[in-house]
C-alpha cells in the first residue's frame, strides 16, 4: 500500500521534506502512521502526541483526502493504497 504524506510547516524540518511517498505493509489506521513516523523521526512526537493526555496534539491537524480526522473516525481512521495524509501544526496568536 502507498500513501502519501505531507508535512506542512513545523512539521517539514522533522521530516526534511514536505512530501515523502510511502509503503507499508502493515499500516492500518492513521494512528499506525503516526506510530511508524515517530519510530523514524522520533523528535516529531513532541508534535503529534500530548505527553500527559497521551492522545493526538490538539495543535496537530491531520487531513485524510482533504478530510480532517474529526470527521472521520480520529486518529482510528482507516488507510487506504493512494490516500493522502496532511500534517498541519496549528499556531495561535493573540
């Protein structure tokens, strides 16, 4: 299976690129993804992952086909061969 990943801001200096193409045979969810990105690029977990929650950044948004998680089934969602998957970290101001 080949999915697309895209790595918006922030996000492009963990990864150094803003786009990598990537096989998995075992990848499932959107959370498995996640696992499989901090097992490679471990300094982006700080990112991704709340430390005490222990659940997805609320300052990540994640896009499956131009859809955010929320509105599918969160960081559960299934993968499927060709989709897209978007990192976007969330800045706010004041």
């Amino acid at each position: 299976m080949t999915i697309t990943v895209k790595f918006v801001g922030a996000f492009r200096h963990f990864s150094g690129a803003s786009k990598l193409e990537l096989d998995f045979k075992d990848l499932k969810s959107v959370s498995d993804l996640m696992a499989m990105l901090i097992r490679e690029m471990p300094e982006i977990e700080s990112s991704l992952v709340d430390q005490h929650l222990e659940k997805l950044n609320p300052n990540t948004l994640i896009l499956v086909n131009d859809k955010e998680i929320g509105v599918l089934d969160g960081v559960e969602s299934i993968l499927n061969d060709g989709d897209e998957v978007v990192f976007v970290p969330v800045v706010h101001g004041g």
